[in-house]
C-alpha cells in the first residue's frame, strides 16, 4: 500500500506524510499507523470489500462505545476502495506499547493496578445491551458449543479426560439459561490492551466483537493473560467486580473455560495448526489448573503468592 494512493483516495489521511505497516493479528486484515502533517497519528485497517457490512458494524459500535467513559480508538472514516475490491475505516491512534510486552517488566502491583483499571473498562463497555432481535444467548452459545464438539469429534486430536469436561459442561449449563445479552469485547487480553507510562491507556482491536454475556470475556484471562501476568489477571479480575466477586461467577467462568477447551482445539487445528502443541499444553495447564473442573476457581487465582493486600 503506498503512501501517494492512500492520500489521494481517503479523505482523512489527505496530509499523511509517513505509514507503517503493522504486522501483527490473525485477521487477514491490514493494518498501517500513519502520521499525518499536524503530527497526530491514526490507524488505518484495509480489509477485503466483502467484509464492508461487517467493518461497518465494528465501526457504528466504536461510535456507540465512545458514549461511555471508556478508553478506545475514535472512528474517524470507513469507506470503500472499490477498484481494488477493498475496504478501509480509520481510528484515531491510541499510543503506547501492548501490555504483554510491557507487563513482565512492571513490579507486581504495577501489574495489578493496571489489571484492575483493564477490568473497570471492561465492565463499562459491558453495559451496552444488545438489539432485542438478536438470538438469546443460551441458544447461541450452546449451539456453536454443539457444532464445535461435532468437529472436535473428527480432529484427530483427543483431550485427557475428555469425558470429565463433557460431563461437567452437561451438567452446569441450565447456569447459562438467564445470562444477559450484551456487548463483548471478544478478544480482551494483553496483546489487545495499551499501556503507557504503566498506566492503562486503552483497549484494541474490536474486530470480533459480539453480543452475549458478559462473563465470557473473561475466558481470554484464564487462556492467555494469566500466561503474561497473573496479578493483572488477577486484578482485571477484582477490579470488574469491585473485589465483590457474585456467588454465581466461578461456575460460569469455568463452564466457559471448559466449553473453550473444545472449541481451542478446532480453532487452532483450523488457522494455525503449526501452535497445536502449543495451545494443547496450555489447555492441560487450564485443566490443571480446576482439576479437571472438580474445582472452580483456577488456582493460579487462589494459590498465586501474590497478595492484594499489597496493594
């Protein structure tokens, strides 16, 4: 994508005077940081035109989102580049570096502090409802759950004690029943989360976002975060409840840890089968780490050395 194209095609980056390429993200989407001649930097995401509706939808949302206290990117423009059978929108640039490059640098309450501001966000954003036309989620959830063992069945690839998971699963899912619908962030963990002069600067990337209940998001924290830090997991985790954590938490949590233990095996197997045996030994640390799901808080949260109290 050269500089003199993007200038001359999308309005708002008309005085662009650099663009780098950012190469990260299992999208297929492009992304570009450009700067523009009054030194202000935004972010520039090409897509394929067929994915128009669904940019559009992410970029409507943006808009909503900035209604609420909420740290995100500001949309600026989306469009079409219809000659080269594409699609763009543009943010405003939220500066700083991915917390899980920074985190593992930060003292441990540093971390903490920045989880639990990460979880206030996040409960904010979760307070958009849903369109009354979409499909409860009980429906939804169990319904791509089914679709996932299905394929799972076939994948070639078999978790210990497969039989323990399912059997907890069909047990504890009527829990799922009366959960809300509402907005998700989908993809809420340190590789989409900003930090800056180790403060909280702001979430990411909202391309899969979803509507349901609000409770899953969390299932990044149990797979990915607590990898990169376990007191910000453990402080997204606090502050999204005020350190009042509901009775009914843990169980739903864990029903969607171990319905993801399923779905990460297909996932993989289908966009990255090259990290299989990476993903398959961070979903056995996932069953270490409820037993199997014989216990529903993980222990990373109860047994970790590090105390809220120190902060």
């Amino acid at each position: 994508m050269k500089l003199d194209w993007v200038r001359s095609r999308i309005r708002s980056l008309s005085t662009a005077e650099k663009m780098k390429h950012i190469p990260k993200g299992y999208s297929g989407d492009q992304k570009y940081a450009v700067t523009l001649k009054d030194g202000n930097k935004v972010l520039l995401r090409i897509a394929a035109i067929g994915d128009y509706e669904r940019k559009k939808s992410e970029f409507q949302l943006l808009s909503k989102i900035m209604r609420y206290p909420v740290q995100t990117p500001e949309p600026i423009e989306i469009g079409k580049l219809e000659e080269m059978n594409l699609c763009f929108y543009v943010l405003s640039f939220i500066e700083g570096e991915e917390a899980n490059e920074v985190l593992p640098h930060l003292t441990e309450k540093e971390q903490y502090e920045i989880g639990a501001r990460a979880g206030k966000e996040l409960r904010i954003m979760h307070q958009y409802p849903a369109s009354e036309e979409i499909e409860t989620w009980y429906e939804r959830v169990m319904s791509k759950y089914y679709r996932y063992v299905d394929a799972y069945k076939t994948c070639g690839v078999k978790v210990k004690n497969e039989e323990k998971i399912f059997a907890f699963i069909n047990k504890n899912k009527h829990y799922l029943k009366s959960r809300p619908n509402r907005f998700q962030h989908d993809d809420f963990h340190p590789s989409n989360l900003i930090v800056k002069n180790k403060q909280y600067a702001g979430a990411i990337d909202f391309n899969r976002f979803d509507w349901g209940d609000p409770y899953h998001d969390f299932c990044k924290v149990g797979l990915f975060s607590k990898e990169v830090s376990v007191p910000f997991s453990i402080g997204q985790i606090n502050g999204y409840f005020e350190n009042k954590i509901p009775e009914d938490f843990w169980i739903i949590y864990s029903l969607y840890m171990a319905m993801n233990v399923m779905s990460a095996i297909v996932w993989t197997i289908r966009v990255t089968p090259d990290q299989i045996d990476e993903m398959a030994d961070r979903l056995h640390q996932v069953l270490e780490d409820h037993q199997d799901f014989k216990v529903l808080e993980p222990k990373w949260y109860t047994a970790h050395s590090f105390s809220v109290n120190q902060v």
